[in-house]
C-alpha cells in the first residue's frame, strides 16, 4: 500500500512541477492535441462501426429469439468497444511519445537537471531514439494485446466478467503506461526493455499507484492532453527512484548531516573542540 502512495506522489509531482513552468507546459500539449485528433475520429468510427461488426462476426445468432439476441450483440458491441477504448488508452501515450520525442525528451532532460547531479544522455540521433521508442512500444503493444484479448473473453463470465475483468483491465492499462513513460527518461540511460520491466516488477506497487489513475484521467476527454508534460515529469523521478538516483532534497539533507557530524554534538569543529567552552576560558578558569 506505501508504494501505491508513493507511484501516486510522483505523479502529483510532476504535475507540480509543469505548473510551475508554463513554458513546458505549452511545449508538452503540441503532441498530445495532435494525437487526440486521430484518435478522436478513430474512436468515433468504432461507435458507429462496432454493432456491424459484431453482426458480421455472429452470424450464427440470425436466428436466436428475441430478446437473446438483443442481449448477446449488445453485449459482445459494448465489449467491442470496450476493447478499442482500453487500446486507445494504452497505444495513446506511446503514439504521442513518438510524436512528441524531441519535446518530451528535452523536458526530462530538464527534470533530471533541476534534480542535479549528471544528466543522462543517449548520444544518439534523433532517427536513432525514435526507430528505439517505436519497437519498444509495439513490443509493449503486442503484450498489451495479449493481455486485452484474455481479459475481452473473461468478459463473458458473469458477474466477474463485470466486475473484476474491468478492474484487471485497468491495472494492466496502468501498469504498461508507467512503462511507456518512465521509458522517456531511463531509455537515455541506456536501459533496455527487459530491464525497465523488471524495475517496474520490483515496483509494482509504485507503477501502478502512477498509472491506474492517469490512466482513469486519460478516460475523460482533453485531459489526457493536458496530463502528458507532468506526467513526463512525474516519471522522469519515477525513473530516478528506481534506478536509486539521490534526489536534490536528498543530497541536500545528506549534506546537512555531514556538516552536523562534521561539527560534531557540542558545536565545535574539530575533534578537540578549538571552538568550545572549556578550551576558551581554560580548564580552571574561574
């Protein structure tokens, strides 16, 4: 439970931290309004297409009685739906990353940099990045897919079908969306895939405290849009955390804890005390 608060902190903190910043802000929304575009009208088709689709797909229920028939292909077009909406959610942030790679890219590079310390970079060119951040998330988008057709036929159990397959749906959709973004700020660190998985295993807990509730925001219009800079952000220290990169707070309060020690618990600055009471005025001072 402490790391779903945790996952979840980070995400509050990116978002802090892009509204602090207005200029990153601007930079970061010029991919996500692009990509809401096409999806948009992606998902608009679906509605209209998804109750001919499942007409085409169940031929063998012509002949059912009413209202079994009703009942079954409204169902099986909800879950068609479904489906494509649960994709969306989770294909939208990597297509939106690839769009906007150079911007979201600059914008970790600015957290690790407000951070301290190094900041990581890949050396390598952008064609590079993006041919790298394309087969990763088809990679992610071929388990995603595995996963959502598992779930799509758990759908017909009843009552779980409807109340535990959602719930499941929204784990996985969250789990594989702290992947896609934290993968912004470790694949400059040169982690691979496999790596950042595990990180994110050991974690889990954190990853989806992050990413189930982005991706119940990504659900409502627009904001998916407007969450993408301080998401970014918020994983950018996700991704520090799990590769135990200090903070600035942290190397901050670790220098405060040397200079303590270094003063020692009497206020002097050397092993002797040159500074204290009983050296200044002299062992049988009056």
């Amino acid at each position: 439970m402490r790391d779903l608060g945790v996952g979840f902190g980070y995400l509050l903190q990116g978002q802090k931290w892009v509204a602090r910043r207005g200029r990153w802000l601007g930079i970061g929304l010029l991919p996500g309004l692009v990509t809401l575009v096409l999806y948009a009208g992606a998902l608009v088709g679906l509605g209209y297409g998804a109750d001919d689709l499942t007409i085409w797909a169940t031929p063998f229920a012509d002949d059912w009685s009413s209202p079994w028939l009703g009942i079954f292909r409204g169902t099986l077009t909800a879950l068609v739906f479904a489906f494509g909406l649960f994709l969306a959610v989770i294909t939208f942030t990597a297509v939106t990353l690839l769009v906007g790679q150079p911007f979201y890219d600059a914008l970790s590079q600015e957290v690790d940099r407000g951070e301290g310390g190094e900041v990581p970079e890949s050396g390598l060119p952008l064609w590079r990045e993006l041919w790298i951040s394309a087969r990763d998330s088809l990679r992610i988008l071929l388990r995603v897919a595995l996963y959502g057709v598992l779930l799509f036929a758990c759908g017909f159990i009843p009552v779980v079908g409807q109340t535990v397959v959602p719930a499941l749906g929204f784990c996985v959709s969250g789990f594989f969306l702290t992947e896609e973004l934290t993968a912004v700020a470790l694949q400059r660190r040169d982690v691979e895939l496999k790596e950042r998985l595990r990180l994110l295993r050991s974690r889990r807990g954190a990853a989806l405290g992050f990413g189930v509730p982005l991706t119940l925001a990504f659900l409502v219009p627009f904001v998916a849009v407007f969450l993408m800079p301080g998401a970014v952000a918020g994983a950018t220290l996700m991704a520090r955390d799990l590769r135990g990169e200090a903070s600035a707070d942290d190397r901050e309060n670790r220098a405060d804890a040397d200079r303590t020690t270094a003063a020692g618990p009497t206020g002097s600055t050397g092993p002797t005390g040159s500074t204290g009471l009983t050296d200044s005025v002299g062992p049988t001072s009056a």
